[in-house]
C-alpha cells in the first residue's frame, strides 16, 4: 500500500478544500492547536522548498501495513532506545526468536545508541527524528535537519543508515513528506496499535486487542520507553507474541513486510 507524491498531494487538495467547510469540532481542535504561522500559507506545513526550487525526489512513499496474503506482521516499537524498557522488549524477542522494528528518537541514541549494539542483522532500526517534535508544524528545513541528524547518528553508531521514518503521533504535513522522500525514507504508519492506556487495569485486555486486531500484513505499533501505563505492553510481550503465534502469524521487519529494500 504506497501512495506517489502525486497521490498525497492530490489528498491534501481534498482535506484543504474541506478545511474551507469546518465543523465546530475540527474549529475546536484547530484553536487548541493553534501555533506560530510557518514560512508558507499562514500554518500549515507547506510541502514546498522554502527557496521554491524543485524537490529533489520525484516522489516518495508511505505505508501503512503489507500488501501480503501471508500471516505474517512486523512489530513496531517507538521512542527508544531507553535503558528503561528496551533492554526488556529485546530480551522477549529474543525469548521468541522474533524480530523487529525500533524506531529510534536520534538523541537517544546519541546517549544510549549502546543498548541496540547486537541488534543490527536481526532486527530493522528506522528514524524517529532527533527528538519527536509535531513535524505537522514544521517547516522544511525544521524537518529535513531532523531527519538527518537522526539518520547520521544511526549511521555513525550502528553502521548502517535507516530507510523507514516513521512521524511522531504520525502527524504529517507536506515538509515532512517532502524531507522524508528527500532522504530516501519511505514513511511507516501503522494499522494497529497497541492501545497501552485502556488496558492498565486490566492487562490480559491487551492481548485480546492486540490478537483481534491483527491481520495479514500488519504493522503493529507499541513503544519501548513512555510513561508508566505502556508497561503492559512490555508485561505483557511475550503473551501477545505467544497469541499471535498461536493464530498462525510469524513476524519479519517493516521492509520485508512491505516489499521494501
Ligand atoms: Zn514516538
């Protein structure tokens, strides 16, 4: 499931026009979310280089899930890596010999990069900017520094450059679609998450949700560090794991789910 450049911004011309048309609500969220207007249409994150010249891509991708008929899924873990919880995801993967995706937040890496050391070849290590700003309200110049910075610092301390970004609250604008594919990053969502906050009382949930939720070609969302109520998806790894295992599904990385290099 990838979209070309044209397609996004085909789709942004549809949500722009029914900007034009608000409802009280999207007026509500729209006041609560106001900020400093950027360089370019008073707000929004215009996919456009400031300077105008052409992008330097000619288009770029975004995923949400595989296109697989196979019970296969990757499992996503965001904002590490973090001496907190990681160390423990990476111990249940290894319980399972499952791998997976870590998108990385490049300041921790720069502090803590030492934790992913044995993880190259077996798991995939993506790029969740420097230090997870909105990048729905930054400009292009804001974005592409985050991305490089972060793609930098992998490189340097791992030896290889990421080829996944996945956006912080996956808030997305023109600039950073625009950066990503700049970079040579094919831009990750997910199609289920891990809903850690509705489950803090009552932890089987979570595995239920994530088991049900699953299907052929998903890209699971979870997070290796956070506050307190997304322990219960690290509490509860290994028994979503031996869920899914149970419904016939295995697991692989974001780029081979997806057909990616
Ligand atoms: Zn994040």
């Amino acid at each position: 499931m990838s979209l070309s450049r044209r397609d996004i911004l085909a789709g942004m011309g549809a949500s722009a026009v029914g900007a034009l048309a608000m409802t009280s609500t999207e007026k509500a969220y729209a006041a609560a979310h106001s900020t400093v207007p950027l360089q370019f249409y008073g707000g929004f994150a215009s996919g456009l280089r400031p300077d105008q010249s052409p992008p330097s891509a000619a288009g770029g991708s975004v995923v949400w899930s595989g296109l697989t008929g196979k019970r296969q899924v990757a499992l996503t873990f965001d904002d590490g890596p973090m001496p907190d919880w990681t160390p423990r995801v990476l111990k249940a993967l290894a319980r399972h010999d499952v791998p997976a995706t870590f998108f990385l937040k490049g300041i921790n890496v720069l502090r803590y990069g030492t934790i992913h050391r044995g993880s190259v070849g077996t798991h995939e290590l993506g790029n969740h900017t420097w230090n997870h700003p909105d990048l729905a309200r930054l400009d292009y110049l804001g974005c592409t520094d985050q991305l490089a910075r972060t793609s930098a610092i992998i490189a340097q301390v791992y030896g290889t450059r990421p080829t996944l970004f996945r956006p912080p609250y996956g808030h997305l604008a023109g600039s950073s679609l625009l950066a990503a594919a700049e970079q040579k990053l094919t831009t990750v969502l997910w199609n289920v998450q891990m809903n850690e906050s509705r489950f803090t009382d009552k932890p089987a949930g979570i595995v239920a949700s994530v088991g049900n939720a699953a299907q052929p070609g998903s890209i699971i969302l979870g997070h290796d560090t956070g506050p307190r109520d997304r322990l219960v998806t690290i509490d509860n790894l290994d028994a979503i794991i031996t869920r899914l295992k149970a419904d016939g599904f295995t697991f692989t990385t974001v780029s081979k789910l997806c057909g990616l290099r």
